[in-house]
C-alpha cells in the first residue's frame, strides 16, 4: 500500500530509520495509530483530508519516509499535546526542506518556551540555509517590537522549562560561556569572517539548542539563557562584521529575547547597543540614539559603571551620525566620566573588558570624523593608537583609517596615505568587511578631492592591487 498522498498531492520521501520520532513516540507514550489518528483529525480541524494508519507510521518510523506539506507539523502538534511542550521539527528528525520563512529570526516572543522554539529554528535553518538570507535585506522597522517588548519587561518572571530528557547543570552553562569568550578572542584578532567565526553559530545550534530545549530550574536556566544569549549576540556581530547585515539583525533581537529570560538588564543594554551600533552603520542614526538611549535609561541603577560608559559611548556615535555635536558631547562626557569611575574590583561582566579608555578614543575618534572636525579626530585617533593592544587587531585597522580620513580632512596627503597604507595591512589580514570598507571609503575620498596627485593614485594601485580589495 502506498504512502497516502497529503493535500498537495506528492508523495512521501525515504531517507532511513527515524529514530528521533520513534523515540520520542515512546517517551510521550503514543503509538502508531493513536499519532496516526490524532494527525488525521488535526487536518480535518484545518480543512485537510488526510487518511494515515498506524501503517504509516511505522514508514516515517523505519523507514524515514517524511510526509509533505504541513503534516510534520501536525506530528509535532501531536507530541507537543503528550509533552506539553513545544516540538520544534528537528527533534522528531523532520526538518523543513522548503524555503526559509522571511520572518524567522525577526520574533520577539512573549512566552518563554516559543522564545526558545524561535531561538532554536533560527540557528537550525542558519545551519542548512545561510544563503537564503544573504537574499533578504535589513529593516530597521524590524527592531522596533523587539525593544518595545524588552522596555516593558526587561525579566522574565521564571526560567525554569520543562523539556528533554536532557537535565542540564551548571557545567552544561561554564562550557558555552568558555566558547563564548574564546570567541571574542577571535573575532577581535582575526575578524568576523575567519574560519574560527563559523564555529559560533554552529555551537549554538550543535551545543545550545539541545540544552534549551531540555529541562533545568530557575537558578541554572538564567545562566544558560544568559550564555546563549551572548553567543547569539556574538554570531551576529560577526555576521554585522562580514557584512551579512540580514542575518546579524535576526541573531540581535535572539540574543535580546534570551537576555529578557536570563534577567539580565546589562546584558540586554548590550545587546541594544549592538543593534544601536548596527543601526547607526546602516544610515538609520535616529533609531540608533532611540536604542541607545533605551539601553541606557533601563540601566541606571543596575549596570556597572563600565557598562554604562559604554552604553553612553554608543549613543555619541548616533548623535554624532545624526549631525548633533551638543548631543554628541553630553553623550561623551558622560561616557568618559562613567568609564573614570570604573574600579578593579567592580562586578563587570566579562564581555565588556574589551572597554578601556583607547576604545573610548577610538569611538571619540569616529564621533569627531562623521561631525566633520579633523582637529578633534586626530587628537583622539592619536590617543587610541597609543593604547592599543595587539589583541585588537582589527579594532587597531579601524583606528587607522579613521586617522588617515581625519588627514584627508586636513589637507596632509602625505599622512593620510601613509596612514592608509598601514590600515590596508591589518584589512589584509584579518576577515572583516567592515575594515575593507573603511579603507575603500579613504581612496574614495582621496581620489575626490585630488585625483592627479602622484602619492594618492600610487596609494590607490595598491588598494586596488590588494587580495580581496578593490578601489
């Protein structure tokens, strides 16, 4: 007898023993005909004839047949109905093949468990179908529910969650939170497109994902949410560094929402700051002052004075980008002041050690070039380069750029080229897009302002020459 056809009228695919479903069939204690019943009278309730047996079952079960349309999305229903739990595809071993949902990665859900049933699609289908989203386009508007949501309750009341077998402790949480800080290593010395920055969305959807969607308390499950929320966050900020803006906005509002359930308002500001920071490269610097700023109004009180130093740093770069120095200024003073009061021993948390007073130069510097005033930018460039650590490659390229722009701006060719050239060398040797672009954006400029001098086109061959760059 043949696999029943589903609404759409194609037949059934064989793939090998399911050992997902047939296991998770015994642990909900649902046989054959009893799944194969409930599926029919799910489709009946949404206007599908459908005709399954116990029969076929056992071919998804053995044989790995995997029915079409929307019937494995009934079987999870089905088991989510036993469990009481959400069923996300994967774990019955029924993983979409179709198209990716434009929206995935773009929720920001008020209950937990379907906060976690979104988390996890979104880093599965990042998974299998990367591509996919590189064709979509970024949407500031995409952000304003999301922090809304996050404004309003910032905590979630309880983390605890009923799920898998899996019981998960706090080594289970200290071996994400040991990834997550090797990765910033990478990123900062190598660039979001090194071979090392694949391997942060693939911890989250190999290692992350079976620990949410298992069962843990209250005390563990604000950690792992915390954990993972930095990871997303991380895999996104690559992805905003490699120019894969689509994708990084989907991995920000994830880390938002699971910073919601971790309780961790530092933490969320973080992320907003991120988002802020996204916004404000994109050419949205009114949205970007709006996530600032909610970043740090939730915060006062609450995050440490680094964290909160920061946050205000973030919130000059939109004022900056925006066109407001008076707003700029009262930005960076109160950033420098909060990053003065920062002591040893406060309770920082470990994602915002990257912030000293050179990166607060660095981002003074920026500030300075996007309002248009060279003297200042150099000053601060000046104090940046000065205190760089060489763990900061990157960072480091970006500094020189935004040094040799502010030479342009003055009229020292012979500097801004020199400067360039410097810059050019750390874009060829980390992965990051925004690096190149800093050093494309140079040559532009340079090439406007004086395109017959000798020193600019022969700064020019070389950018154009360079691996991977053009001019």
């Amino acid at each position: 007898m043949p696999e029943p056809p589903d609404h759409t009228g194609r037949s059934a695919a064989a793939r090998g023993p399911n050992e997902r479903l047939g296991g998770l069939l015994v642990r909900a204690g649902v046989s054959n005909a009893g799944l194969a019943r409930r599926v029919n009278d799910l489709g009946a309730a949404s206007g599908l004839t459908l005709r399954y047996d116990k029969t076929s079952v056992a071919r998804w079960v053995g044989k790995g047949m995997t029915p079409q349309g929307p019937v494995p999305h009934l079987i999870a229903a089905v088991l989510a109905e036993r469990l009481g739990r959400p069923v996300p595809l994967d774990e019955i071993g029924l993983e979409e093949s179709g198209p990716t949902d434009p929206e995935l990665g773009l929720s920001f859900p008020r209950d937990l468990s379907e906060a976690v049933l979104k988390a996890t699609d979104l880093w599965r289908h990042d998974h299998v179908n990367r591509r996919e989203f590189l064709t979509g386009t970024f949407a500031v508007t995409a952000f304003a529910t999301p922090l809304a949501r996050w404004l309003i309750t910032p905590a979630d009341a309880l983390a605890e969650h009923r799920g898998t077998d899996r019981k998960v402790g706090q080594a289970d949480v200290a071996k994400l939170r040991e990834a997550a800080a090797e990765a910033r290593r990478w990123d900062s010395k190598y660039g979001g497109g090194d071979w090392r920055a694949s391997m942060v969305p693939e911890c989250l959807r190999a290692e992350a994902s079976p620990l949410l969607r298992g069962t843990y308390q209250d005390a563990v499950g604000r950690q792992l949410f915390g954990a993972t929320s930095e990871l997303s966050r991380l895999a996104g900020w690559m992805a905003f560094d490699t120019g894969q803006h689509e994708i990084a906005q989907r991995y920000y509002i994830q880390a938002l929402r699971l910073a919601r359930a971790a309780a961790d308002v530092p933490l969320g500001g973080y992320v907003l700051a991120t988002m802020s920071l996204q916004a404000t490269y994109r050419g949205h610097p009114q949205t970007a002052v709006d996530l600032a700023q909610a970043a740090v109004e939730r915060n006062r009180g609450i995050a440490t004075a680094k964290v909160t130093g920061f946050l205000h740093l973030v919130e000059a770069r939109a004022h900056a980008r925006a066109g407001d120095p008076a707003a700029c200024a009262r930005s960076l003073n109160a950033a420098e002041t909060h990053l003065e009061r920062a002591r040893p021993g406060d309770d920082d948390p470990e994602w915002i050690d990257f912030f000293s007073y050179d990166r607060f130069c660095a981002d003074g510097a920026e500030c300075y070039r996007d309002l248009k005033l060279p003297d200042q930018t150099r000053r601060f460039t000046a104090a940046a380069l000065a205190g760089q650590s060489e763990a900061f490659v990157r960072s480091h390229g970006l500094r020189l750029a935004v040094g040799a722009q502010a030479e342009l701006a003055a009229g020292d060719l012979d500097a801004a080229c020199g400067a360039g050239l410097r810059a050019l060398a750390v874009a060829q040797r980390v992965h990051s897009a925004r690096n190149t672009a800093y050093v494309r954006d140079l040559v532009t400029g340079l090439q406007a302002a004086h395109p017959r001098e000798p020193v600019v086109r022969s700064f020019a061959d070389q950018v154009r020459n360079s691996i991977g760059i053009t001019a």
